[in-house]
C-alpha cells in the first residue's frame, strides 16, 4: 500500500478501508498543527495508479480463502467492502473531476462499497459548485469529517484557520441540500486561558445552525515544534489549564440543541466518552463533572505534557 508518513484517521472510520488519496495538507498554516511536519512536502495528490494498485491489493483481503476459486472469481469485484475513507488532511479539496475518478476506481474494485469518506476543510466544500456537490453525493462520497475546531471567529483568525464561523453554517447548508452528510472535530482549548466557555458557547450557536451527525472533541496538545508554541514563547497566547478545557466541553454540551452524537475519542483524550445528544446528556456532563472532581487538574496536565504524539 502507498501510505506516506502517518495516517490519520477519525476513531470511526476504524472498519474502513483507507486508502491513500493525498499525502499532506493544502492549507498548511493552523498554527497548532503539527500533524503532517514528517512530509518533505505540504500536499501531494496521490497518483492515480498508485489508488488503482492499492485497491487491487485490498481487494485480496475481502476474499475468504477457503472459497472455491470459481466462486472468487466469480464476484471478484463484489468484495465485502462497505466503506473506503481516502487518506490525507484533505482530500476533498481535490477538484470534483478528480474525486468522481476516484470513486469509479473504487466501485471498479469494489462494486460493494456504499459510501467513500475523508477529511475536508471547510474551504474545500466552499470551491464546488452545488451541481458538482451533487455529482459527489451521487457517486458515493458521504460521511465527510471536517475539522471545524470552533465557532469563535477571534480563536479561527489567531489560529490561521482560514475561513469564518459563519462559513462553516453556508457550506453546512450546501452539504445538506447535496446529500452529503458529515461529521465536526472541535478543539478543546482553541480560544486560549480564560476564553474556553466563550469559545464553547459561539461554537454551540453556530452548531446549533447545522446538523452534524457527530461532534467529536479533541483537545488541544501543544507540541514544541508548533507555531503556536513560538507564540505562548512571546507572551501572545496562554494555554487555557485541563480543568478549564473540560469546563468548556460542559459548556459546549450543555448548550447544544440539535440532535446528533457526542463523543470524546482519540489520544488527546484522557478519559473516552461516547453518548446521544439530547438523550444522554445529563450523563455526559455528569462525567465530565467526575473527570474534573476525581481526577483534577495535576493528573490530566501530567497526561498532557506524556503525550507524546497525537
Ligand atoms: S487544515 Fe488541518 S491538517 Fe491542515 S494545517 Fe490545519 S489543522 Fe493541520
């Protein structure tokens, strides 16, 4: 398989098949990101046949071998693959043309697959026309997870994130009048000491404007080689304590409306939690309360500064 530094993935694409469509990120200038600094490059789309070649290679994994061969060659290409997610920060900042190839490749190899996922940018919905957004649900692409981080606008301008809150509910908007649905990461701690429940309440009334199927929180890891590090070095920005950033989730909980799922997976996560919004959350925030009670602050900055990588 073709796969180019470290592969990311969100914790629910865990049964999908990944395959590499880019390498690195077209935008490249959050300044807390140090995800794809392995990469001799910034971005580089994927060749074509090298997704060709890495089908053909999976497609031997959906086979069972104890089949007869007539069978297998039979429904060689009806393999039990329901999902492929394409690898890269954002492969939907590909040109529409280049996606829809892309999809017949998999249905090529994959007659089976339902639905093709990846990481997006907010921009990237924003460059498709609604005709083009259209021809993308229409071959397969659903499920899209974006990394929105915030709705507060001071915290996505600091952080070089490239668009405004009030883009994320307009190219939302497209997304559901496509038929594309999608997921949002939010970043715990993006609006800095002393700004985490603001932040969580503009991100709640943007949110609360669009219809997310899951919001999974992250939280914020600063690593030394990050621009944001450089800035906390100037006296420009604080780090906001453990305790605050699992206020703000509260917060962020709390004052959601809509009805989607909430989850906190992945490494930056000291304690896991999974739940149904609205029905679980008088749980969820009664765990978050015990997070901060039990555990409290000395023991998840300990796990913070041990984290070695994302
Ligand atoms: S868009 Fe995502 S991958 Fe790219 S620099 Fe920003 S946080 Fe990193």
């Amino acid at each position: 398989m073709h796969y180019t530094g470290t592969i990311w993935r969100p914790p629910y694409e865990a049964d999908s098949l990944i395959i590499e469509a880019t390498a690195g990120c077209t935008h490249h200038r959050c300044k807390f990101c140090t995800l794809y600094e392995d990469l001799p490059f910034k971005f580089r789309p994927s060749p074509m046949e090298y997704i060709e070649t890495d089908l053909l290679e999976a497609q031997t994994w959906y086979h069972d071998p104890l089949r007869k061969a007539e069978e297998r060659l039979f429904d060689i290409a009806e393999a039990s693959c329901k999902r492929v997610f394409l690898a890269g920060a954002n492969p939907f900042g590909l040109k529409a043309r280049h996606l829809r190839e892309i999809a017949g490749l998999v249905r090529k190899y994959f007659l089976g697959c339902e639905s093709i996922g990846c990481f997006s940018r907010i921009t990237d919905v924003a460059t498709k026309t609604d005709e083009e957004l259209r021809e993308l649900a229409a071959a397969g692409y659903d499920g899209l997870t974006i990394g929105v981080e915030t709705g507060d606008d001071d915290a996505l301008a600091f952080m070089g994130k490239g668009y405004e809150a009030k883009d994320i509910v307009e190219q939302c908007a497209r997304l559901d009048s496509a038929g594309i649905s999608y997921a949002f990461f939010y970043l715990v701690g993006i609006s800095g000491r002393g700004r985490g429940i603001e932040g969580a309440r503009r991100t709640a009334e943007i949110v609360n404007r669009t219809n997310p199927w899951l919001i999974g929180a992250n939280m914020l890891t600063i690593y030394k080689s990050s621009e944001l590090y450089q800035e906390i070095l100037a006296g420009n920005w604080e780090e906001e304590m453990e305790v605050e950033k699992y206020e703000e989730v509260k917060e962020l909980v709390a004052s959601l409306t809509i009805q989607t799922e909430f989850a906190m997976l992945g490494a930056s996560n000291p304690v896991m939690l999974r739940g149904a919004l609205p029905e679980h959350k008088s749980q969820i925030l009664s765990a978050l309360d015990a997070i901060i009670n039990d555990i409290g602050e000395e023991r998840l900055r300990d796990y913070r500064t041990n984290l070695r990588h994302l």
